[in-house]
C-alpha cells in the first residue's frame, strides 16, 4: 500500500479541475476494484460476514478521498476515518473481543 499511495499523490493533478480530479481518483478507484476482482475470481481473496466487492468499492473510494485529504489536513481525515471506521464496525459487527 505504501506504494500505492506515493504513486497517487505524486501524479494527483493537483492544479486541475474537479473534473480531471475525480477522474484522476476514478482510474485508481478501478484498478484496484479489478485487482480485486481478478484476485476473487482467482481464489486468492474470499469474502467473509457480509463484505463483498460492493462493500470493498465503497471503501476504495473512501479511502483514495481520504488519502488525499491527508496530505494536506490530516486532523480532517482522521475526523473524517473515525465515523466511517465505527460505521463499518456497526455493520459488520466488529466488537472490541473480535479485535483480540
């Protein structure tokens, strides 16, 4: 993931538009939900309560808006992480004994 991430804010277009932002984001969006794919349908990742490619879309998303965010207002992302993060614990039903 590092990786990932330095890849992504190097080459963000930064001066552009929210168009060819949103694009920008959308092209990283998809090569990971394809990776992902491609790794389900070949039996490397399984899913398990409830989480599916839906779900790992939703937090794709989420997360290349926060990383970003990050970058430059790291207090706003991690205000930004914390509902989302108990928001997923909700629905998926993560307890603080499944964490141990």
């Amino acid at each position: 993931m590092p990786l990932s991430t330095w890849v992504y804010l190097s080459k963000y277009p930064y001066k552009s538009g929210t168009y060819i932002k949103g694009i920008y984001v959308s092209f990283f969006v998809l090569v990971f939900i394809v990776l992902e794919y491609v790794a389900v349908r070949l039996g490397s990742i399984s899913y398990h309560n409830g989480w599916n490619l839906g779900w790992s879309l939703f937090f794709v998303i989420v997360m290349f808006v926060v990383i970003r965010i990050h970058f430059t207002k790291p207090i706003l992302a991690i205000l930004i992480s914390i509902p989302f993060s108990l928001f997923l614990c909700i629905i998926f039903e993560v307890t603080l004994d499944k964490m141990k």
